[in-house]
C-alpha cells in the first residue's frame, strides 16, 4: 500500500508512528525539512487510458488540517480505505480535473 511505499525508509520521521488501518489520523509536529525526506508516491487513476499522477512529499502532508491538534502539526492527506483510496485535494491541488457525467468517467491533467 502507499504507506508501504513512502515508509520503505523506516528511519523517516513518524513512519513507525502513523497507524495503517487508519493513517489519515497521523498527525505530527513533522517539519519541512523531514516532509522533503519522504519519496514521491505515483497513482495510477483509471482503468483503461489510465493517467498515473505523481504525489510530491509535501503534498502527501496537509499543514492546518482540521484533523490535527494544533496549528504545528501537518497530517496525512491520503484516505485510506480496504478497497479504495480518497486522494481529494491533495491530488486536485496540481491537477486539472474532468468531470464527465454523461459518460460516468474523470480525466487529470498537469
């Protein structure tokens, strides 16, 4: 899973410490310097076409969430579910997002 990912350098700051049943609760006192130390996570959207999208580490940590226990502290931004992921704003913040209805269907964009 993408914790799995961005942990595989278990010395990284709080990997030990974000819960994987529920890791959008991970919430810390993380600075930026130990934010940029985090790899880029790659989501691959979509089925057939599918458009992969790249995570940058600072996008992956939200600063001033409302989920968090103070001002200072930056939480996990992804949603992670048993069979699927909520990347909300942290992937619409650098992507431009296509709302197709009528045809059931979404497209990203840089």
């Amino acid at each position: 899973g993408i914790l799995g990912i961005m942990c595989k350098d278990t010395s990284l700051a709080y990997c030990s410490q974000i819960d994987a049943s529920n890791p959008s609760a991970a919430c810390f006192d993380i600075t930026d310097a130990e934010i940029a130390k985090y790899p880029p996570v790659d989501f691959v959207l979509g089925f057939e076409g599918a458009t992969t999208v790249t995570l940058q580490p600072q996008d992956l940590w939200l600063k001033g969430s409302p989920l968090a226990n103070s001002s200072t502290q930056s939480c996990f931004g992804i949603g992670v579910f048993d069979e699927f992921i909520i990347l909300g704003d942290t992937l619409m913040q650098h992507y431009y997002q296509v709302f197709d209805h009528a045809n059931k269907r979404m497209g990203w964009a840089p």
